[in-house]
C-alpha cells in the first residue's frame, strides 16, 4: 500500500490511482502518497523571486486590484474577501485551515466552496472528508501547522509542518491509522478571483531549497 505523511501529502484517490493495492476496508482511502508525484496539478515555478510568474498561471490572482471585496463562501473571513495580495494569502490560510477542521470534523461540501472545479488536489482534500464521513472516522488533531505564507510569483507560496496525527473511528476513538511527523512541504497555491470571492485554482508542491 502507498505510504507516507499526512492530510499535507495528496490522496491517491480511486478515481486517480485506481483504488489501493491492499485488502482492508474502504478506510483505506485516507492513506497518503507523495504530493509531488501524486496531485495531478501542473509542476510549480522553482524560484524564491518575487518577479518570476507561474508557469502555469491561468488566473486572475496574478493581478489582484488595490481594493473591492466580494462576497464569500459562508464563514470566509472578511480579511480574506479582499481583491489584493493580502487578500489573496488570507484566503489561502483560510482555505488550509479548513482543510484541518475539515480533518477533525469531517463535514462534506466546505471545502468544496472554496475551490474551482480546476483544482485537482482540491478535490483529492475533499475526497478524503467525504471519504471519513462515510466510513465514520476522522483525524485526531490538524494535520497541517502553517509555518509561514506569503505573495510570491503570482501565487501565495505557504510552508506548512505535518503534525503526529490518528485516523481514528470518530465513535470509539480507535485508531484505524497512525500517520507520523513528517518533513516540512512547500505549497504553490494559484488562487482565481471571481464573482463571489477567491478560489483554489491549484496546488502544487515546490521544493524545499526554494523558499
């Protein structure tokens, strides 16, 4: 069965990987493999410089206006409806730090909200909400401590530490899974700007030496 981190690294979902090699139950599905190899998105830009663009840049956050908001999905914070840079990484935040309570209280269609239909690693996140939801289980703790975020290249560039977490069943505490600490990721969060508000448009992985 593929290994590794936590709800940081992307899920090899069924629909992408054709479901997992080993026996056990459907809980399965929340195991993790590389997020560099396993996401679907485009590869990111290898650059700490403010100046270079996306390779893959198809959104409207590369222009993000002085001013204007726009009315968000429910519970986006008003720091994070704003058409600029600040804006663009509060959203980013937001998102991410949806994803963790999404992990401690799986509930489907949030994270939905806040990501385009583009967003393939969006939609693996999701899967793995609706995934717990189904089989009755969740993640003991978040899963993802935002380290640092930033505007860089046209995109929020975000280090986040995995956290020591359990799958456990969300009745009985058991642990079904133990997912340990692991190394530090870099995400390249592309975000478009639309008529109600910032979504996730991407996420790609960079590597580490490039923060």
């Amino acid at each position: 069965m593929a290994a590794t981190a936590t709800l940081l690294a992307v899920l090899a979902a069924a629909g992408c990987s054709g479901g997992s090699s080993g026996g056990g139950s459907s809980s399965t599905a929340s195991h993790r493999t590389n997020p560099g190899t396993s996401s679907g998105e485009p590869a990111p830009p290898q650059t700490s410089t403010s100046s270079s663009a996306t390779a893959t840049s198809p959104s409207s956050s590369a222009t993000p206006s002085s001013s204007g908001t726009a009315a968000g999905a429910p519970g986006v914070p008003d720091a994070a409806r704003q058409h600029t840079e600040a804006g663009a990484v509060a959203f980013a935040r937001h998102y991410w730090d949806t994803v963790n309570k999404t992990a401690v209280e799986p509930k489907v269609d949030v994270l939905e909200k806040l990501a385009t239909d583009s967003c393939k690693t969006c939609r693996n996140f999701a899967e793995t909400v609706r995934s717990n939801v189904q089989d009755g289980q969740k993640f003991s703790g978040p899963e993802g401590k935002i380290l640092e975020s930033e505007w860089r290249a046209n995109a929020v560039w975000m280090k986040i530490e995995p956290m020591d977490v359990d799958l456990i069943d969300a009745d009985t505490g058991a642990v079904v899974k133990h997912y340990p600490k692991d190394p530090v990721y870099i995400w390249v969060i592309d975000l478009r700007w639309t008529a109600a508000g910032w979504r996730v448009n991407s996420m790609q992985v960079a590597d580490s030496s490039s923060w």
